[in-house]
C-alpha cells in the first residue's frame, strides 16, 4: 500500500464518523459520498499543486466546506440528526457547528459512537466487522472479501444489511446508553477478530495483513483514550495486540517465509510495542473482572519477556490455558495448551492432550493442527507420521508462505531420516 492509499483510508473513516454525526446515521451514505468527493478532489488538486504540508487536514477541510454548502442548500433540516437539526438556525449557525464537529476531540468521540453502531447485537458477528472494516477503515468490498476468503458479492450483502440496521436511528449511539457494556463487549469481539485475521489471516496471497492489525490497534487505541470505553478488558484487548504486533517484524524472514515462534529471532521484536503492551497489562490489572484478553495477554507478555523459548516458563504459560480454558474454550485454545505441555513434558504428552480437545474434529480444516502433529512426531523420530501430517497440512494451507513452511518441514522428515540412517551406519562400521 502506498502512502497516499494509506492516507486515504485513515482520514476516510474519520470524515465519515464527523459527517454521519453532521447528517445523521440514515444518511450514512451522503456522508460516505462527501468523504469520496474530498479524496477525489485531493487527487485532482495535489497533481497540480503538489501534497500539502498537513494532507490530513486538506482533506478534512475540503469535507467540512461541502458539509457546510450541503446544509445552506438543504430544502430539510430536520431530515439531519436531530440534535445538529436543533443547533442549525442559519448560516451563521451551521457554520459554528460545522466546525465544532470537525474538532478533533468531537472526530474522536465519533469514531468511537460510529462503532458502537456498527456492533450493534442484533447484526451478526461477520456483519458488524464487514462494517468496521468498510466504514471506519476505508476497505472496499474486494478488499475485505480478500481478508476473509469470501465472494465479494457476499461481503456487499453484509454491509447492505448492516448499513439498513443503521439507517433505521437517526442517530450514532451514545456512550452513555444503559446498554453501552453489551456494545463494549460486541466492539471487543470486532476488533479481537480483526486483528487475527490480520496475524492469523486465511489469505490467499498473504500470511500476514499488517494493515488490519494496525486498524485494530489504532481503533483500539481510541477506546482506551475515552473515558466511557477505557475498562480493564478494553486494556487488555489492546495489551493483547500489542504483544502480538511486537514479533511481526520476526513473523516472515527476509526472504518472505514464514518463523514460527519458537524459531524467531527474539532481537527483531518492536521493544516499543512490548513496552506499550506490559503498560497496558498494568492498566488492566485496575479491576475485578478476568476476560479472555487478560489471559491471552498475560500469555503474550510472558513470551515477550523471555529471551528464548527454553527460557520461557511453560509451566505458567500451561496454567494460563488452563485459565482460558475455564472462562472461553475452544478447540484451538486446546491445541494451543497441549503444544505449551509438550514444550514442559515433551511430545508424547502433547499429543496425548491434542487426543482428549473437545470437539477436535472442528480442527480437521484448519492447518496448524497437522502442522502440530507433525511437529511432535518429528521430535519423537516417527518420521513417517510426521511427513504424513506435514503433507495433510500442506493440502490446507491457505498462501504460499504456508506452503513454503511446510516443504521444509517435509523436507526436514527426509533429512532427518538420511541423518540417522548414515548415523546407525557409521555405527556398525566402526
């Protein structure tokens, strides 16, 4: 993504929350097409005369004038959100409050209650992130659809459906609602699978989506900045991201393949996002509540604090899956717990445990579980078992830097096994 796309879709999602809370949730759409007038006009104008010192604010300013030319032509008023309706008497009216609600304190307030309205209950949970994505991040259809191996055609019907829901207030909802904790729980659920699509993403071209990690942290972020939504989950959720966004740098090589955690090298993770994430643990302690991010990111940050994975405390790490376990099962939460018991007991036991997860047949489609077995039957020698899994693995991998990944480790089970064979070899020679 070049930097101007990426300009583009910061400030797209910012103009649309300010014009949304200008003309109103049912108005969504004239407010997304104010916001594509100034992207527009931006790219006309900046060919000529160049990018600006604060393109940001170019944009935001050119969406605000025709904000404001739109409400001095306006055969109905009250058709606005209904409390803009009430301040707007004239011109002079129109204007002060225009530029009010182009402060920044009031685009931050905006984004948030815009998505609260995305994350209303009522939608389904790939609804309301398809809104997210669409509304407050500046993805197009294809885009998303991409993301989430899905037809375009389908993601147009989600976000068809969601904006209907949307339409049906005149205004975003507000924070201060008695049913803003159900809401919260919803954004937190939205932005949790945001992110790991982005670093667990079953995309076709790409193992990892850096852009929609940094969408979920940055929408994370403004929760934590407001009063109403900086709950301790709220912390912990973000505390989680963080953690995780810290060993992207080390997640694909530089030759594009992809290191699994226990390979990386530890010097290439982001201390800065480390640090950001053990602040915000501190912050999350500030409560009485234990949601799944606190676990999670209790388990990240353990990871991050050790300087290698034989210095890691599995035994803690073991406990914490317990925790999860407890409050949010899972099969992939099993299949996470019994790999930290086979890093404490070795891999006989992990695949004892991947024996006894619930519902281990909702894993058979997903391709870090053969990758697992293989795993563990390749420290116990059994190569044969190994290669098999690897191969079962390999025929779901989603892009070619799992596939890449998974050549090796095929390739490792020969090698392995050459090695040994001219081992006993040299043995009986000798």
């Amino acid at each position: 993504m070049n930097a101007f796309d990426h300009l583009f879709r910061h400030e797209s999602g910012r103009m649309v929350a300010a014009l949304t809370r200008i003309f109103g949730a049912h108005n969504l759409a004239l407010a997304e097409d104010v916001a594509q007038d100034a992207l527009c006009r931006a790219l006309e104008v900046w060919k000529i005369q160049g990018t600006p010192d604060n393109p940001g604010a170019w944009l935001m300013a050119t969406a605000k004038h025709r904000a404001l030319d739109l409400l001095r032509h306006a055969k109905r008023v009250q058709d606005l959100a209904p409390e803009i309706a009430r301040a707007i008497q004239d011109d002079r009216g129109a204007e002060s409050t225009v530029d009010e609600l182009f402060g920044a304190a009031a685009i931050q307030d905006d984004q948030l209650r815009l998505m609260f309205s995305c994350c209303n209950p009522r939608l389904a949970e790939e609804v309301r992130v398809a809104l997210v994505l669409h509304i407050l991040c500046g993805f197009s259809t294809a885009e998303i659809a991409a993301a989430f191996l899905s037809h375009e055609e389908a993601i147009k019907k989600r976000i068809l459906r969601g904006k209907k829901l949307l339409a049906s207030s005149r205004r975003l909802f507000e924070l201060t609602r008695r049913d803003s904790s159900e809401r919260l729980s919803s954004v937190h659920r939205a932005l949790y699978l945001l992110f790991n699509e982005g670093y667990h993403g079953a995309s076709a071209e790409f193992a990892v989506r850096k852009e929609l990690c940094d969408e979920a942290i940055r929408l994370g972020a403004l929760l934590c900045e407001n009063e109403s939504t900086a709950v301790p989950a709220t912390h912990a959720l973000l505390a989680l991201m963080c953690l995780h966004a810290a060993r992207l740098p080390a997640r694909i090589d530089s030759a594009g393949d992809f290191t699994m955690l226990l390979d990386q090298d530890r010097s290439r993770w982001d201390a800065r996002l480390i640090a950001d994430g053990q602040r915000l643990m501190d912050l999350s302690a500030k409560g009485k509540t234990l949601s799944p991010y606190h676990v999670e990111a209790a388990i990240a940050s353990i990871h991050a604090a050790a300087s290698s994975s034989n210095e890691t405390p599995w035994e803690s790490i073991v406990a914490l899956y317990d925790a999860l376990m407890q409050i949010r099962p899972s099969p992939v939460v099993g299949l996470n717990r019994a790999l930290a018991i086979a890093q404490r007991d070795g891999p006989r036991r992990g695949l004892a445990e991947i024996e006894c997860i619930a519902d281990r047949d909702r894993l058979a489609e997903y391709p870090f579980y053969s990758a697992a077995l293989g795993e563990l039957h390749l420290r116990l020698g059994d190569l044969g078992a190994a290669r098999a899994h690897f191969t079962d693995a390999m025929r779901l991998a989603r892009n070619a830097t799992e596939r890449r990944l998974l050549q090796r480790r095929i390739a490792e089970c020969g090698s392995t096994a050459f090695a040994a064979v001219n081992g006993i070899a040299n043995r009986l020679r000798a």
